[in-house]
C-alpha cells in the first residue's frame, strides 16, 4: 500500500515517518506509556499481597474474599475513570494536556501510598491513581489513534507497538517493586513506583509539542449552563458513593459487585447514547452495534486475564512454592512472565499483519484465538493444581502458565483499541475509546468476582471452568467474524 507523505498542520512541526514507516511521535507516546503502566503495575504487582500478608510481614492482614473484592473493584475504577478522562479531553481540555494533568495526579498517589500508612494511606493513593489513570490512559490511546487516521492496514501494527510499551513497563514494574517489597518493604516498592511515574512525565512533557496538532484541540468546549450542569453530577455521585459507603450498603466485601454494576450501567449508557444520537449518522450506528459483541468478547477476556490479580495471586500464596534451591522468589515476580510474552511476541505477531495487509484474519478471528489460547492456559493450570497437591505447585509451572495467558493478549488488546478509534463516531472520538477502555473496567470487576467464586469452590473446579468459557466463547466469535467485520467496515 501506498502512503502519501506526511504534511504538517500549521504551527505543528512534520510529522516525521522512522525508518519503519510510523510516525516518530508513536515513540514519544509509547515510552511515556511504558513508564506509566512500569508504576501502574508495579503497585499492580504487589497489591494484592499488601493486603493478603500478615502485619508482622508489613501487609494489612485482610481476608481473602476482601483483598480480592478490593483489588477487582480498584481495578474496575481505574478505567471507569476513563469516562470522566474521555469526557474532559471532549469538553474542558484538549488530549494531550489531559494525559499531562494525569500524570501529575497519578505520581501524587503513588506518593501518598508511599508516605501515608495503613488504610488511609490505601485508600488516598487508590483514588487518586484512579482519576490520574482516567485522564492518561483514554487520552494517550486517542492520540495513538490520530496518528492513523486514514491508514488501516498500519493501524494494528502501530498499535501493537504500542502495546509493546506497555507491557514493557507491565514487565519491569513488578520486576522492582517486587524486590524492593522483599527487601525494603512495601512502601519502598510504592516509592519506586512514584519514581516511575515522575519519569513518565518529564519524558513526556519533553515531546508534548511534537505530537499531532489535533491533540492540541478541544473539540467541543464546555459552555457556562454545561459547566454547572456537570458539575451538579460530579456532585451528587460523591453525596450517593458517600451515602452508600456510609450506611454500609457498599463495604470492602462487597464493593467490586457495586463497581461491576457501574460498569455495565455506563458501558450501556454509551451505546445507547451513540446510538440514538442525531450527531451520529447512519452508518456510524452500524459499525457501533457491530462492535458490541467484540466489546462483549474483551470485557469477559480482560475478566480472565486479569485474574493473576485476584485469584491467581491466592493461588499463589496458599499453592505455590516461591523457592528455587535456598533462595525464595518475590512473589510478585511470577506475574512478570505475562506483559514479558507479549513483548516477545508482538514484533513477530505485528510484522505477520504488516506483511499480510489486507488479507490478515478477520478483527473477530484474532479475538477467538486470543480467547483460545488463555482457555488453554487455564485448563494446564488446572492439570498442575490437580497433580501437585498442598503447597508444591512449582513456581516455573505458574510462570509458564502465566506466559501462554499473556501472550494472547497481543490477539485482543492492541486489536480492540486499533478497531475503537477507527469506527468512532466523529462526535465520540474519545468516549470511543473510554468505551474501550471500560472492557479493562469489566474486566477487572469481573476477576474480583472470579476471586471470590475461587475462595468458596474446589480449585480443581474453578480453573476447568475458567479454562472452558474462553473456549466456547472463542467458537462463538469465529462463526461470527464475517458479520462483525461486515458491520465494522
């Protein structure tokens, strides 16, 4: 295919091609991509065991059924923010200075978990990150999007590039937290964290100015009358989140079946809204009600992922054996292997579409085999957990699982967003995209509610069932993909 030369927007330097034929500001965004997801998961990383350990091993000591039901639903918050960060980069802000104010906000709540102890400390940081992610993560994916605007073909590849990043810094993230929390503590792994984000944001806002124009544009400022409209439902989600939280309605135990019902409320909010809008013409309507059951498909993928967040890491703690000869391995170590596979891979994965363009499979046959392959996955995790009882399930075992799991992200990650930004509606550029993102929410909502069903059931029985529904789920979207991509066009 064809391209014509790139030509620069007035008071934007050209965008220059690299010598693989995308744009140099991909670079910019994908390194600052990587440093945030190094903080993001390098808390990731280690969460999940701050609130499992004992106090005598510096965690919080919470029950299982808690720590999980936590970190599903702060999970879930952080891209259900991405609503809010969507709508400010529509409204109040243009993308670009949106991923920088998020920036900020992040790197104050990896601070505030490293300096404020206990609960507090928990729950200050947790809130933060979230709303810093929020405006980030919808933002930066959006820009990706503007660099490929009209070049389809180059589109997954460019995106799957910047999925590398991504997990590069999902990889190196618990790769130190880790071990700094065995050898520190863990507020020394949520320092370190901070110190990630802060690089994000000098790197990023270094090269700001070489990002597309577009980027610098709010596309549809807020008025006065819009302004105290929006600011009367900030308000009264905070009076409701604090009644319900108040009058015990929502506690710790049960708070990711409130954040999943949330998520699913604004995810159908969206489509309704796109749907029965006059902004949004007839064939924008199509290609969004085709794209609802590939929206479908990865909230329920991110759900099973995601759960080396949740139930895997009591799996973990109660199954696994951390120790290689006399020296023990950071438990946190062992979900480095997953974002590791997808950076093995993704070079390999992305030349394939570059070279086969047009004739590359089908957006929904890349999903099914995504979903095949964590199916398989889970049904080896549930071969080991039957042949290895007691606390002897090999850690090499997990980390090899782990890896065949993250690997098929490369067939649904970078995909999703790659199909999200060029089927958006003109007028739904960025809630396009925190459509998108809102899957991550479900998904995270979705392994806090598997953790739980994991706590009360055989575990022989929990992975044969999380083995199996990737399964059908993958046959399903095969016979399907003609239609979806019929519609998608």
């Amino acid at each position: 295919m064809t391209t014509n030369p790139p030509v620069a927007q007035p008071g934007q330097r050209p965008p220059h091609r690299s010598s693989a034929h995308h744009p140099k500001s991909l670079w910019t965004l994908a390194f600052t991509e990587l440093w945030e997801r190094f903080s993001f998961y390098g808390l990731q990383g280690v969460l999940s065991f701050y609130l499992l350990y004992s106090l005598s091993e510096g965690g919080l000591d919470l029950e299982a059924s808690t720590a999980v039901s936590i970190v599903g639903a702060y999970g879930g918050a952080v891209y259900l923010a991405q609503i809010l960060g969507a709508w400010t980069a529509d409204r109040l802000m243009s993308p670009r200075q949106a991923v920088l104010q998020g920036a900020i906000i992040i790197t104050l709540g990896h601070l505030s978990l490293a300096v404020i102890p206990g609960i507090a400390g928990l729950a200050v940081g947790l809130v933060l990150i979230a709303l810093g992610t929020g405006a980030l993560k919808t933002n930066i994916s959006s820009i990706v999007g503007m660099l490929y605007a009209e070049d389809r073909d180059r589109r997954d590849a460019g995106f799957s590039y910047f999925y590398m990043a991504i997990n590069a810094g999902a990889a190196l993230g618990p790769l130190l937290t880790g071990l700094a929390q065995t050898t520190w503590g863990f507020h020394a792994a949520f320092a370190l964290a901070a110190i990630g984000m802060v690089g994000g944001l000098i790197q990023y806002s270094m090269k700001m100015s070489t990002l597309p124009a577009e980027s610098a544009v709010v596309k549809n400022p807020i008025d006065t009358r819009g302004a105290v409209q929006a600011l009367g439902i900030v308000a009264g989600s905070v009076l409701v989140i604090a009644l319900v939280w108040g009058t015990g309605l929502v506690t710790s135990d049960n708070l990711v079946h409130f954040v999943t019902g949330v998520v699913l409320f604004a995810a159908a909010a969206y489509f309704i809204v796109m749907l029965r809008s006059s902004a949004v013409t007839a064939e924008e309507k199509t290609r969004v009600r085709g794209f609802l059951p590939l929206w479908i498909a990865s909230t329920l993928y991110y759900g099973f992922l995601f759960q080396k967040f949740t139930s895997i890491s009591v799996f973990i703690r109660d199954r696994v054996d951390l120790f290689v000869g006399g020296w023990e391995m950071p438990a946190a170590w062992l979900s480095v292997s997953s974002p590791l596979a997808v950076i093995l891979f993704t070079p390999l994965v992305a030349s394939i579409w570059m070279r086969r363009g047009a004739r590359q499979p089908l957006t929904a046959v890349k999903y099914a085999i995504g979903l095949s392959i964590i199916g398989v996955a889970y049904l080896l995790m549930f071969l080991f957990a039957t042949l290895f009882p007691g606390h002897t399930v090999p850690a090499v075992a997990v980390l090899l699982i782990l890896a065949l799991a993250g690997s098929s992200e490369i067939f649904v990650g970078p995909i999703g967003l790659a199909i999200a930004t060029r089927i958006a509606p003109e007028r739904f550029k960025n809630q396009m995209v925190a459509l998108m993102l809102l899957t991550l929410a479900g998904g995270s909502s979705i392994s806090g509610l598997l953790g739980t069903l994991f706590a009360n059931i055989p575990t022989g029985t929990y992975f044969a069932i999380v083995g199996i529904l990737p399964l059908v789920l993958a046959l399903a979207l095969a016979k399907s993909a003609k239609r979806i991509d019929t519609l998608t066009r």
